[in-house]
C-alpha cells in the first residue's frame, strides 16, 4: 500500500492499466469510479458536466484553463432531479480559477463541491488525451482528499476493477421519476429564459436523460412540451395525443437501455406520429429499425466537431457528446444517411423514406457549442400539425 501525504498532492488519478497522475484535488471529497474521456470544448464546462448524457464518466478538459466563468443556475443541463447525477468527476490542467464573469452566483471549485464532482487539478492533460486518442478511454478512479490521505494501490485496483461502458444501462437513473409539462424557452441576453405559449403543436419528450436546452429550444420553436420518463409505455405516450415525438440523448450503451425502450419506440414508429431521435435517441431508434450500434474508441466530446448535412450541403460545426455509434451501413433501406461525421466518416442522422422518423448523433441544442444545428428544432415543430391543447 502506498500513501500520499501532506502538503502535496490532495488528488490522484488511477487507470485501469496502472497508470498513475498525481495533483491538486478540487470540487467534491472522496473517490469517483467511471470511464475517461476528453472534452475539446473551450467554454461551457458547468453545461458539460450537468449534461446526464456524461453520466458515469471522468471528463478531462483539453482546454487548460477552467473556472473563470464560474456558474450558475440558468447553465444548468439537468432538466430533473435524478438527472443532477451526470458527470462523477473532473480533469483540469491549471488550477482553478476565480469567477470573473458578471452571471456568476457562485464559483466553479464551490458549484463543484456542490455537486459531488471529484475534481484533479494540475495534471498533463495534453498526456492524458494523447493516452485516450491511442489506447481508448479506460476506466479510472479519481480521489480528492484535502489531507492527502489517499491510497493509490487501492486506487489502482478499484479503476482495474470497475465494469466498462459496454452493456451498462445508465439512462434508468437518470430519466425524471414522473411526467410532467415543460414550458421553459431560450435564454435570452440579459432577460434570461421566457416561457412558452399555451398554443402549437403538442410534442412529448420520452427522457433519458435529456438536457434541458433540447426542452427549451422545442418551447422556442414554438412547442407546448410534456415530458415523461424513459419507461413510459407506448400507450401512455399516445394518450398524451402527441404531435411529434423527441427521444432524447442520455448515458450508457444503447443497447442496453433498449433491452426495455425498444418496444416501445417501436411502436411509435408504427404510429406514424412524427419522431425525432438525438444521441442516445438516435442509437436507439437506428436498433429500433434493426440496425447496431458500436463501441468507439474515443468517442466524439466537444463543440468543435464538422458534420456535414447531406441534404443540404452544408458542413455544420456541431456540439457532440456519445460514445457508442451507429453502424450506417446496418441501417435498413428506407434509411438515408442525412448527416456524417468529418472526422471519421462515422453516421450522424438519418431519416426514413416512408415513415415521419429522422435522428442526429450531434447534440442540436449545443450548451456548450455553435448555434449551426437549431433549425433541426424549429424544422421539425414547424412539420407538425397543430392540435388544440387539451
């Protein structure tokens, strides 16, 4: 057994190959288990780490410098209650910096603390994203203990023996615990979010985890939204009378979540109710119409990424978060491929050819990322049919 002790370091960082990065602990005491990934995006990191899809997983920032602007509720990603468990831990290169931005209510080292997120500072992170882009992303544990009282034989075996991603159904956790309407909009400059209108098209949001921006901007594209919990059966859904149907992003392998969700989207898609699937929802409406999904190495985590639109022929600069993918050639006929990572040529949406069903693996919504990808919001409500609200 091998100790750190004071003054330094109060963190510790254990993969499951061995591995070992020492530094400054922040945020939450205590020890978080999960896979390791890195994250390219320059701002956004309280949206990055509330966002449930990040559920049982370490995010390393690329970007070296973390906390300037601090956090505070109108950022936050998680839409429930049980979706406040998203991200477990933290990776940072510099320490944390003091908030200097005039919408902080509290800092980025306290909203940390808060949440429960174990937090490494001052570690190589160029050398860390180099060990993910080459080998995958491991399995870790993460320590904080402000006495420096941390034991890295234990570490290391506790990261050896955590499950991978790879059959882990996570969304179960954190799906909201009961249906309910959301009628918050956008955030505007200075005038914070709205509320919606009691008129427009009736859209139900089956909820895997889903970020609380993709809720907003379907309010904003003029939407009156009711969202229920991931296992809601097919017949519930369609006593809500839907217009269209969102099957939202959320953790974990999406073949495992689909074990129980499957059934269900199936029979929407059967109802010929307009559907539309990001991330997760995306993967597993692609099962869904018998397709795969496979395991990526490194995945895709940043709000840099290139996907070009196949319909329209423009290259958006999109926001992206998965692990998993869709095999696009094990799409079924009436699929067209709509949208292709540039990266790596990998699937990014489809539609169907003789159903009202179409799916992107970015995230729409961004928070953090580029604003190129909203219209997938406002096409999609502008395509209902107005009912009357009930």
């Amino acid at each position: 057994m091998s100790q750190i002790s004071q003054p330094n370091p109060t963190g510790a960082l254990a993969l499951a190959d061995g591995s070992v990065f020492v530094g400054q602990g922040c945020g939450a005491s205590g020890i978080a288990i999960g896979e390791l990934c890195f994250n390219t995006a320059m701002t956004g990191q309280q949206e990055i780490l509330s966002d449930p899809s990040y559920a049982g997983q370490v995010v390393c920032f690329t970007f070296p410098h973390v906390g300037n602007v601090g956090a505070n509720s109108e950022d936050e990603e998680s839409a429930s209650a049980p979706a406040r468990h998203a991200a477990v831990g933290m990776i940072s290169r510099a320490p944390l910096t003091p908030p200097a931005n005039y919408r902080a209510t509290e800092s980025f080292g306290e909203w940390l603390r808060t949440r429960g997120i174990i937090s490494l500072t001052g570690v190589d992170t160029r050398a860390l994203t180099r060990r993910i882009r080459e080998h995958g992303m491991p399995m870790c544990a993460v320590a904080h203990d402000p006495a420096g009282n941390i034991d890295i034989e234990d570490l290391k075996a506790s990261a050896r023996a955590a499950a991978t991603m790879e059959g882990r159904e996570l969304a179960a956790a954190v799906t909201r615990e009961a249906a309910g309407e959301w009628d918050e909009s956008a955030w505007n400059w200075d005038s914070g979010h709205g509320r919606g209108a009691t008129t427009g098209p009736r859209v139900v949001v089956l909820d895997y985890g889903v970020k609380a921006n993709i809720l907003r901007l379907l309010v904003s594209a003029g939407a009156r939204v009711a969202v229920v919990p991931g296992n809601t059966p097919a017949a519930d859904i369609l006593k809500l009378s839907p217009d269209g149907i969102v099957v939202s992003n959320g953790p974990g392998d999406p073949a495992a979540t689909g074990a129980y969700a499957l059934p269900t989207l199936r029979t929407l898609i059967d109802s010929n109710i307009p559907i539309l699937g990001i991330c997760l929802g995306h993967q597993m409406l692609a099962l869904a119409l018998g397709g795969r999904t496979v395991k990526m190495p490194q995945g895709h985590h940043g709000a840099n990424h290139p996907v070009k639109n196949h319909e329209t022929g423009q290259v958006e600069i999109v926001s992206m978060n998965h692990g998993f993918a869709v095999d696009g050639a094990s799409l079924p006929e009436d699929a067209v491929e709509t949208h292709v990572s540039l990266f790596d040529g990998s699937n990014c949406g489809f539609r169907l050819t003789g159903k009202p069903v179409e799916a992107v693996q970015h995230h729409p919504e961004a928070s953090p990322g580029p604003q190129d990808s909203f219209g997938v919001f406002t096409r999609f409500v502008g395509s209902l049919k107005v009912s009357e609200p009930a």
